[in-house]
C-alpha cells in the first residue's frame, strides 16, 4: 500500500507544469490556430483529469507506468496529456451547431433542421448576410419600406390571393390569426382536428394563448357539417380546419371538407381558415403521393385564410406563411403581435429565393432539394447505394457486412404519416464493435452522420443523402469501422 502511494506520489511530481507544457511543440503548433486563453483552459482541464487519474490508478489502466524508470516517466505522460489537450482545444472551437448527413430517411427531419436549402436559397443568404440590404428601405420611392413587401407579391402571384404575410413559423402564424380574429371569441374545431404537432404545439394551448375560446365539435373520429352548425352562436368568429398532420384516423370516421366548412361560413358570414401545416406549392398526387396539402387547392376551396410553415414541403426556411383576404390580413398586420414575430432579413433573403424558384415549376421540381427526395426513383437510390458499398466493402469487409436493402423513407415533419416511401438503405452490420458505439462515433465526426439502429445494425437511407455528400458519408465510416 505504501509503496503504491508512493509510486502516485512519483507521477505526481512529474506533471509539467502550464507554462512548461506552452512551450512544448504541439502547443505552440495550437497557439497558431487558437486563442491563448482557450489552450490555457484546456491544459489546466487535462491536468486535472491526468491527477485525478493518478490517484484513481487509472492511469495505469491506459499507460503501463509501474515498471518505467522514474527518469523515463515524464516522456510517457506528456503525449497523453498533449492529446487531450489536443481533443479540449478541438471541442471548444469547433460550432455547436454542425452540418449533418441524413441518412435516416427521414425527409423532413424537424431534429435535422427540416428542408435543406436550394443553392439559390443559400447564395441568397450569404449575399444579404455579407453586408447591409434593403430590409426595409422602398427602393423606388428612396422611403422606408415594409420587409413584409419583400415576398408578399411572389406568394399572392404563385397562389392567387388577394394578401400575404410572413411570420417566423407556422405556429406564430396561428397564433397572430386566432389572436387577431377571434380574441374573446369562440373558434369552433373539430374534436378531430385538435392536434399535437411534435415539440409541443397542442392546438388547444395555442388557442389558449391567443385569447380565444375552443368550442369543440363532432366526435374524435367523426364531424357533421350539422356539428358546426349547432354550435354557432353570436359570439363565433372563426371556423377552423386543422390539418390532422401527424396522424391519421381510418376507419368509420367522417371530417367536414373544407368546401362545406366554406359554405357554411358563407351562410353565417363567417371567416374559415386552414391551418394546412405542411403546405405544398406543387401538386403531389402527380407523383404518387395522396394528399391535400396543396395550397392552391386549399385557396381555391375558398377559405378565408391560410397558414402553413416555411420549411416543411414548401423546402425554404424556417417561416410561417399566412395567405388569404386582404381585410383579415391588414388586420394581422397591424396587431402589435406581428412586430414580435416577424423574420429576420436572413430568413426573408432564403424565402424569397425559394419563392421565386416556384415561378419555374419544372425547375423547382430539380432545385429544391425536398422535391428532389421525394421525386427519387428506386434506380437512382440503388445506384447510389451501390457507390457507397462499392467504396466500403473492399476496406471494410474485416471490420463488418455490409448489403444494401429495400427501406421505407419517410416525408417527416407533419407531413403524409402514413406514407412510405420504397427507398433503398446500405445497412452495415459492425464485426468489432458494437452497434451504438458505431452510432456514437459517427455523431463525432464531420459532418457528423445520423442514420437509424435496427437489430444490430446501422441503416443508411439513401434517399436523404445528398449528391455531393456521399464521399463525405464513405470517409466517415471509413474513419469510424476501422477503429
Ligand atoms: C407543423 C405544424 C404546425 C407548426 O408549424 P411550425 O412551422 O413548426 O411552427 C402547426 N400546425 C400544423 C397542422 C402543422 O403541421
């Protein structure tokens, strides 16, 4: 016991100090790239790990010390302390928030970011970001503008309404109509329709919020025009449809169609409105999808309003879209609650990229890249795969097996819940190591890789993977298998 107290007592002492460890080369080598006081705080960090190791014996685990001479200690202990050092430096000024390669097939990741951004989108950003823009400064008249200007003719022109207005999310969206229209009021939704959207938006808080009251109708699976009827009295101010996003009721079920929800509100002089959620700019069914999230079909169903998110089927950036009659919309836009949730230049500069690649319908199908995934067929996928395994099995095939196998992708972010998409994966079964280990490295790496754990394996859907990532994605796992 004492002499092991004392052979601690020996490592002790051998510890370099900060300022002798500044002027080894690998730190100075860091001092070129990095802040002083970054380095600093890492090598007080790696000593403190290196004494704590010491004394928990520890250390003998990862360096066998107990037979080295006292003289050579030192030279021993050095290249691990400038490792960890080395690792701290890297994690302190390396971003938090990272690329990522998708490969979980999960099309509208909301963890992910949702909809990546078409190139157009992207050089819109970077070139209002550089420097100062016309945010809101009129251009013709040399006056102030308004930023809302910005996209609101692209958005009334592509989906023929009369207004527009762009908030910093859907759910922001909802909440400046509801609180606009109907604060101290009542909305009438189906009991069906009262969603949770993931990331907690429950429909009836965000109501709650606003100001005011649900008045809920029909039976969670089935809703009569007459429910909507029966429950409309002075005091309604909305008819609301809420796209059921997330989920899907089958069966013996009945939802009132927005046409008839339309007529009604004819009938009462009642606005309606649809929060769509998810909305897309194309007709989907045109390749295989089935859905109702086209906006045009919802404005030409002949609701009042409209709300949908920037980023979902849309592929912009983050942003909640309100289209809809000029008398509700000039409303929205003079309650203090827009001020509070209007976008920042950065988002506007993307949108209106976006917007404007949708005056080329054709093209928008190619540029924006949520479009591109979803129209993906089953050869391309598989000729994809077939770079990855290609690239892989010949440096790998100690370390595991690796196949490529039909999979099921999926739209994601409130969108088609029950719709697979036919995809192809490249899964890979490590040999050495453990599944979640794999997982865990490639979460370290850059770009960091994410795709899905099923029975001991790692799935990697090629329908998320970009073009111009699949080199990235081979390094990746080149890096992570072989350890
Ligand atoms: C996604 C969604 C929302 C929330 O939109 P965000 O852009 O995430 O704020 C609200 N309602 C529905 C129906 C949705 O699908």
């Amino acid at each position: 016991m004492l002499k092991k107290d004392n052979h601690k007592t020996i490592l002790l002492r051998q510890l370099p100090g900060v300022d002798e460890l500044l002027r080894t080369p690998s730190i100075t080598a860091l001092l070129k790239e990095h802040p002083r006081p970054v380095i600093v705080k890492a090598i007080q960090a790696a000593l403190k790990k290196q004494r704590q190791d010491i004394l928990s014996d520890q250390i003998n685990q990862a360096i066998d010390l107990s037979s080295l001479p006292e003289s050579s200690l030192r030279t021993h202990l050095l290249p691990h302390l400038t490792k960890e050092i080395n690792r701290l430096v890297v994690r302190q000024t390396s971003p938090n928030l990272k690329k990522v390669i998708n490969a979980t097939g999960i099309i509208l990741h909301t963890n992910l970011g949702r909809a990546p951004l078409s190139t157009a989108a992207q050089k819109a950003v970077q070139a209002v970001a550089s420097g100062y823009c016309n945010l809101e400064f009129d251009l013709n008249r040399g006056q102030r503008g308004s930023r809302n200007d910005l996209v609101a003719a692209l958005c009334t022109h592509l989906m023929q309404v009369e207004s527009a207005l762009v908030v910093n999310n859907n759910a922001a969206a909802v909440l400046l109509a509801l609180n606009t229209i109907a604060r101290d009021k009542e909305v009438i939704v189906s009991r069906g329709q009262l969603v949770e959207i993931g990331g907690s938006f429950r429909m009836p808080e965000v109501m709650r919020q606003s100001g005011a009251r649900l008045v809920e109708v029909g039976t969670t699976n089935r809703t009569y025009p007459d429910d909507y009827r029966q429950a409309i009295t002075e005091f309604t101010a909305l008819l609301l449809h809420v796209h059921t996003s997330n989920y899907k009721i089958m069966g013996f079920t009945q939802e009132t169609s927005l046409t008839e929800l339309v007529s009604l509100g004819q009938e009462y002089r009642l606005p309606v409105m649809s929060d769509l959620g998810s909305g897309s700019f194309v007709n989907l069914t045109s390749f295989g999808l089935n859905t109702e999230l086209n906006v045009f079909e919802v404005v030409t169903a002949g609701v009042d309003i409209v709300t949908f998110s920037g980023d979902k089927l849309l592929g912009g950036p983050q942003a909640g879209i309100i289209l809809g009659k000029r008398e509700y919309l000039a409303k929205m836009s003079k309650n203090p609650l827009f001020r509070a949730i209007r976008c920042d230049k950065l988002t506007l500069a993307a949108l209106e990229a976006t917007l404007r690649v949708y005056l080329d319908l054709p093209g928008a199908l190619e540029e924006i890249p949520v479009l591109r995934m979803l129209r993906l067929k089953k050869e391309e996928l598989e000729k994809q795969a077939k770079v990855v395994t290609d690239h892989l099995i010949p440096v790998l095939k100690d370390y595991a097996r690796i196949t490529i196998e039909p999979a099921y992708a999926q739209v994601g972010g409130g969108a088609l819940p029950v719709t697979n998409l036919p995809s192809v994966a490249v899964v890979i079964q490590p040999l050495k190591q453990s599944v979640t280990e794999v997982a865990a490295c490639l979460r370290n790496e850059e770009p960091v890789v994410i795709g899905r754990l099923q029975e001991n394996c790692l799935w990697l859907d090629m329908r998320t993977v970009q073009k111009d990532e699949i080199e990235l994605l081979v390094k990746a796992l080149k890096n992570v298998m072989r350890k």
